[in-house]
C-alpha cells in the first residue's frame, strides 16, 4: 500500500479498485445501529485546512471518527497562520504532536508534496490550488461505479471550468487509470490547451455539449468558481449557462441509463438548474454520503497497517 | 534454520470424505444442542467460515428440512494485529434478514488456534446487535489458545507444534476439500 495520497497518479488500478472495494464495505457499515469501528484507536489525524471547506472537511472529520482516530482540526483562520507562520514550521509542530496522518488543503498548488518531506506520518491532499483532490475523484469513481455497475468503457463528460478545476485534473487521472473514457467539456478559455498531453493522452476535448451528451454514461458539471469571473474567461454567466448549463432539454439527449454528477457546491441556475439537480438521475447528495464511504477506505488502507 | 521446500513435511488431516463426515457431525450436533436449530443464525467468519457455514446450513436442511439463516461477518477491522502486519483486504458481513437481535448466533471458522479471530468476532457482533447467545463451531481446533475461548462444537483436535501450520482447504475457495498438516514439528520454522 501506498504511504501518502497526495496525486490521483499515485495510484494504480489495482490499488484504486482496492481502495473502490473497501469502500463498499464501509458503506454496507455505515448502515448499522453502531456505525463506530475500533480500527484506528489510537492513531491521530489532523485536518489542516487553510481553505474553507464545507463538505471535505466534515467528510474527513466523520470518516476519522468512525474509524475511532482522534481528529484535530486546525484552520488557517484563528491559528498562528495569520501571525504569519510558515507552512513548514506548522507541520514541525504537528509532527511533534505525533499526527500519524494530516489532511491538507491549500491554496498552493503541490503543497501536500512539499508538506509530505517534513512530517513522517500519511499525508492526505483534500485540494490544493488547481491541482488536484484525489478523494473527491475517489468518491465520484465509486459513485458511478455502484450506479453504473463498472468503470471500465464508460463514457464520462466533465463540463465546465477545466483549467482551475482540481477535481477534474484527479477524475480525469484515476478514471483513465480504471479504464473510463474522458472528455472534457468547456469554453475554449477554460479549457488548457494540451492538457490531454500533459494529463492522460486518451483524453478528449469538446467545445460543444449538446453534442457530446447523446453518447455519455456520466455527465460531471463543474463549479463556476464565479470569484473568477472577472478574469473574463467568458462573456457573461448568462451566455455561459446557455452553452454549458444542463438543464431539462439537454439532460433528455442523455441516453436513458445515464448520470448527472456535482462536486459541489453549486450554482444552482448557472453551470446546472435546480430541476436537474434534483432529479432522479442526480448523483449529488449520494456522493456526499459516499465521501465518508471512500474517506474511511483511504484512511483504513494508509493508517490500518504497520507503519 | 530454514529447510528446503522438498524437505517440508505435509500430511493430511482429513481428506475429502473425512471432511464431509465431520460437517455432517457438526450439523448434527448443532441440531441436537440447539432443540432443532430454532431462532438459530449461522455466521461464517471469512474466508472459509463462510462456505462452511453454507454447507452446515444445507445439511441441516438435508436432514431435518429447516431452514437457517446464514450470513457471514468480516472481523478485519476488530482485529488486534492491525499494526504488525502490512494492511488487510476487507471480507464481507451479510447479515440475514431479520438480523441477529435474540437469536442465537453460531459462529463458524475453519481453524481455532489463538483464539484472537474468535475475540474479534464477539467485538464485531456487539456492534451489530444483541444475539441471546452465541455458539463457536470449528472445522480444526489446534490448540495453543492465548485467550479463554473455546468450541462448542469441534470437527476434528489436531495436536500441532507451534511451528507447523494447519492448512484447511475448500472446493468453494481452493478447488478441493481437505486438511494439511505442514511444517517439521519441534522444528524450527
């Protein structure tokens, strides 16, 4: 097993399916009156977050606790972060406080890695910068997996924000390594140009959605991350909405079996309309609920072992 | 000082038919102590519980035609070796329907040696329900118990030195049905 999971890249397939198999199993417990599991008494995680979170921090919070580590949180926000306190010498001190594990995030693109050379313990990235959130493209992985029945051939679209988004970058790394298909989706502004070189050669590139839907399995929409609208990526959010939105009438080109996915949190009426997101075909909450699922594999497979 | 493989001594415990008599027992027994296996659950710990549990239930049901619940329970997570060894594949735990809430639970594994699984087992249990009672049913029981457990019902004792190993193996799993008994006793491994 692997130490750190700082990059979707640092996994293969056969570790990518264990962790996938293990969270099933942790979901079939999360049904039980007693949902707390002994397995991680004793060990430590940290949640250090210098960016505000919702979903990924409680997420990693619960799966901690129902594996029975002892959680501290830490937020950049009332911490001697704001006296000016350098990521190093923070994670000087959590490894004297001996963290067996720390979950980061961070605005700076690859500060898991840098953080992974100063402490011994695991290092978990829940996002940092544009660069990637493994467990987010875990957890989607294992959503269309117990949706769809396999991962292997199937057809996925991300729409949207491609270039800031690091959800895409990590979905777009673990589902070629599982065999599924990508095709990224966007304004040409928002989509790097040569990333499928730079990524996972297979992957392909649209600018037209409606043309794409017919043949996908899995349509993920990304966030407008709107605190970047005012780089003019595109002309207006109406406009984007127009091409890029899903709304019913796009959402009927699906073919019947297919699914409609949401990282969160989103913009209801922008990227996707609140009928969508609601519907039957949406996957949004159930990949909440499967977050913890997929958390506590990635905990249990780094921590549940000999160090 | 380790030996060449060659040199190992393998021999064997129960072969397939000793293996289908000693099941057949076992069903038995369990419907004799058990008043007719009422309100009974049989609960393979996995791997080879699992099937083993199975086929208690089948031959149960061959006998006397009652039916008992079979599920299996994964003990991975309970277990108080986590940290020594390298991390572990999660197995499955299906309950039956009805759960195990008053009924009597018959935990059934293929070998009991340490006594440690048996001790993750009751852990695991207590944390997905209240059973009235539970019952331990063993293929092999090897003996060299760290903890105080032990089987109601026994397939076969097999005296071992603790350098030996008890290898059960199962059509459902291996291919075949039989017990080995490897590794040189008083030997060291």
């Amino acid at each position: 097993m692997i130490k750190h999971l700082r990059s979707a890249a640092d996994l293969d397939a056969a570790t990518a399916t264990l962790i996938l198999d293990t969270a099933a199993e942790m979901a079939a417990l999360a049904g039980r009156e007693v949902k707390k599991l002994p397995t991680l008494r004793g060990r430590t995680v940290v949640n250090l977050f210098y960016e505000d979170s919702t979903r990924t921090r409680i997420s990693f919070e619960a799966a901690a606790k129902r594996l029975s580590a002892d959680v501290i949180n830490f937020s950049a926000k009332g911490s001697s972060v704001s006296k000016g306190e350098s990521l190093k010498d923070t994670a000087l001190t959590l490894q004297a406080m001996g963290a067996d594990a720390v979950v980061i995030r961070h605005s700076a693109s690859g500060a898991p890695h840098r953080l992974a050379s100063w402490v011994d313990g695991s290092v978990i990235n829940a996002g940092d910068g544009t660069h990637e959130h493994p467990t987010q493209a875990l957890l989607d992985a294992y959503t269309m997996r117990s949706r769809l029945g396999r991962l292997d051939g199937l057809k996925v679209a991300i729409v949207g924000d491609v270039l800031h988004s690091r959800v895409a970058r990590s979905n777009v790394l673990l589902l070629s390594t599982l065999g599924a298909q990508v095709t990224l989706v966007g304004p040409p502004t928002l989509i790097p140009v040569d990333i499928a070189a730079a990524l996972e050669p297979k992957t392909k590139v649209s600018y037209d959605l409606d043309s794409v839907l017919p043949d996908m399995d899995v349509v993920m929409m990304l966030r407008v991350q709107t605190e970047r609208m005012q780089d003019s990526y595109f002309p207006s959010a109406r406009e984007y909405s127009r091409r890029y939105g899903l709304d019913l009438a796009r959402m009927r080109k699906l073919p019947e079996h297919a699914i409609v996915m949401h990282p969160g949190p989103m913009n209801r009426g922008m990227e996707i309309t609140p009928e969508v997101a609601d519907s039957s075909r949406s996957t949004i909450v159930e990949q909440v609920a499967n977050g913890v699922s997929a958390r506590m594999a990635v905990l249990y497979l780094l921590l549940g072992g000999k160090a | 000082m380790a030996s060449p493989r060659a040199d190992t001594t393998s021999k064997i415990i129960l072969s397939g038919s000793d293996l289908h008599r000693v099941v057949d027992r076992i069903a038995h027994q369990i419907l004799e102590k058990t008043s007719g296996a009422t309100g009974t659950v049989l609960l393979g710990i996995p791997t080879r519980g699992v099937p083993l549990a199975q086929r208690l239930a089948a031959r149960i049901h061959a006998f006397e035609d009652i039916d008992v619940p079979v599920g299996s329970l994964d003990i991975t997570l309970y277990r108080d070796d986590l940290r020594l060894h390298a991390t572990r594949a999660l197995g499955k735990t299906e309950l039956p329907g009805g759960g195990i809430d008053g009924r009597r639970v018959i935990l059934v594994d293929d070998v009991l040696f340490s006594g440690r699984t048996v001790r993750a087992a009751l852990d695991a249990l207590n944390d997905v329900g209240r059973p009235s009672s539970v019952q331990l049913a063993v293929l092999v029981d090897r003996g060299h118990r760290q903890l105080p457990i032990r089987a109601d019902y026994v397939g076969k004792n097999i005296p071992t030195a603790l350098s030996e190993s008890v290898r059960v193996s199962l059509t459902e799993t291996d291919g075949l049905d039989e017990v080995n008994l490897t590794g040189a006793p008083g030997g060291e491994a």
